[in-house]
C-alpha cells in the first residue's frame, strides 16, 4: 500500500504542470507543438525577399543599387495595405529628386529622415519613437551603420540585434535593413553570410538575409539571392538567383525590371573576347529576324541596354 502511495506520488511530481520563472514562460512540449500549428500562415509582403513578421537584412556592395531595390520592394507592400516607414539615412532629398521622376507613391509609403540641426542621440530609440507615432507596421532602416554601433565587434552587433528583434516582438512590426558588403562579393565570389558586417552575431539573430549582387555578364543586371530564409523554403540560392536589370520605368523613376532567374555562377564568370563576339552575332541574328531588343534582350539573359549598345557597334 505503501509502495502504491510513493509511486503515484512520484507519477504525480513527474507529471505536475509546468512553472513559469526566472524570465522563462514553460510549457509542455507536446502543447508548444499544438500551438504552433494552430499559428496562422506566413504572409510574404513580398515574395521570396520579405516575410510579415520577420527581422530581414537585405545586403550587398555599396553603389549596387540597394536603396532602389529597397524602395521598390517596400513600395509594393505600401500599395498592397501596409503602413511603412522607410528610415531614409542615406539620401539627400535633391538625390531621391533625381532618382524618382515622378512622386506616385501610395500614401500608406512614409519616408524619414534624420533631422541635421537636432539628431537623436539614441538613433534606434528615435526610430521606435516615430514609427509608434505613425502607427506604422512595417520599418526600413537604410542603413545598419546609422544605428551607431560598431559591427566589426560581436558584442555590439549582438546587442544591436537584440534590439531589433525586441522591437519586432514588442510592436509586432516586419523590420528590413540594410548592410553593406566588401567589394570583393559584388561579381567575384558567391554570396554568403559571411560577408556582412557583424557577421557572426547577425546571423544568429536574423530570420532572413536576402543578398544583392552586380552580374559578370552586364553592367546593369543584378542578381539577387537568399542566403537565410528561416521560416520557409528557400527558394532562391545559388542555382536559382533571381535577375534583375537597372533601368528607369514610364514614369521616370529608378527601378529594377524582373529578367528572370539563373544560376549564381553564370553571373560570376567574366566573359571572354570570344564570347562576347558570340553574343554580338546571336544579337545582330535575332534582330535580323525583326525581333524586338526587349525580346532579344529575354531570350540571351542580357539587359535591354546592352542588346542596343552591342546593334550599334
């Protein structure tokens, strides 16, 4: 009798409900798993680059053509219901003049600016101040080097990191921010985490990192590549990068035009003499045959403005 006491009591003691402490909320794991599939589906605001809820770095050499990408993709989500604030810490309003011919924005798309005559001293704790005031659910930073923090240090980086994520969970905010890269991973060598910035401690606490990179094969093509996508499929790696050309669009402004996808390796070998004579020949051959250099330009995975550039050679 005994024995079947001290046994139920142990079975009861192994089976007691779960006790909250020390900062930590603990639950079974068999209800964590319940409850994660009760969670409601991912929403990209923009497919394979940007997933609700997540802290996204969007990476690549300076000059690329980052805040261009950047802007259009955040315009998409403004024009499909989102309130976005773009941290605007890299162009001047004569620079974002020239690049945008027309201002057809949607009116959910904020823009802002750090004021000169009075910065804040906290540039991240601002930020949190005027995106709350904006009602805002989606926050650009351009870029991670206005926040302040040394990323060539871990421990900064880290804290850095922390603080957005804590961010993202308190305001339930999607957050996309900008880092710069080494020349030497524009063209040359494939796309990695490792080439950011504060590396290490980013990639601990990032959900994705999407990189962007110039094409070997043209001047104005880019490809575009995940290299952490944390909660989805990954899509887009090295052998099925997304293309895109740099060009203005009908309204004058800056923008990329989708040339479709190839493999990561295409675009980082440098082409010869010889090839280069091979495709000035397929060009004059299909334009012969009245094709448009748009169509030419799809069908041999360059951009419109080489297809021109090569017909007047």
């Amino acid at each position: 009798m005994g024995k079947d006491i001290f046994n139920q009591s142990f079975k009861d003691y192994r089976e007691s409900d779960p006790v909250d402490g020390g900062g930590f909320h603990v639950e079974r794991m068999n209800q964590c798993i319940d409850e994660a599939h009760q969670l409601p589906p991912l929403v990209p605001l923009y497919p394979n680059i940007v997933l609700e809820g997540d802290l996204s770095i969007i990476f690549g050499q300076s000059g690329i053509g980052k805040t261009i990408f950047a802007m259009q993709i955040a315009r998409y989500i403004a024009e499909n219901g989102k309130r976005l604030l773009y941290v605007d810490c890299e162009m001047t309003p004569r620079q974002l003049g020239n690049r945008y011919g027309t201002a057809n924005f949607p009116p959910t798309f904020l823009r802002a600016e750090m004021d000169r005559e009075h910065p804040a001293e906290d540039v991240l704790k601002g930020i949190e101040e005027v995106a709350v005031a904006n009602h805002v659910q989606v926050v650009f930073i351009d870029n991670i080097t206005a926040l302040g923090q040394s990323l060539d240090r871990s421990a900064d980086a880290g804290t850095l990191m922390a603080s957005l994520n804590s961010l993202k969970k308190q305001y339930n905010w999607t957050l996309v921010v900008l880092n710069h890269v080494p020349k030497m991973f524009s063209g040359y060598q494939p796309l990695s985490l490792s080439a950011m910035q504060g590396s290490a401690k980013i990639n601990q606490l990032i959900d994705d990192a999407i990189g962007i990179a110039q094409s070997c094969i043209d001047s104005n093509l880019v490809y575009v590549k995940q290299c952490k996508w944390r909660n989805g499929e990954l899509t887009m790696g090295a052998d099925n990068v997304a293309v895109y050309e740099r060009c203005k669009d009908e309204y004058d402004n800056l923008c990329f035009i989708s040339r479709g996808f190839g493999t990561e390796q295409e675009h980082l070998s440098i082409e010869n003499n010889n090839e280069r004579e091979e495709i000035k020949a397929r060009v004059r051959e299909l334009s012969a045959k009245e094709m448009t250099q748009t169509a030419i330009a799809n069908q041999l995975g360059i951009s419109q403005s080489k297809v021109s550039r090569l017909l007047k050679e």
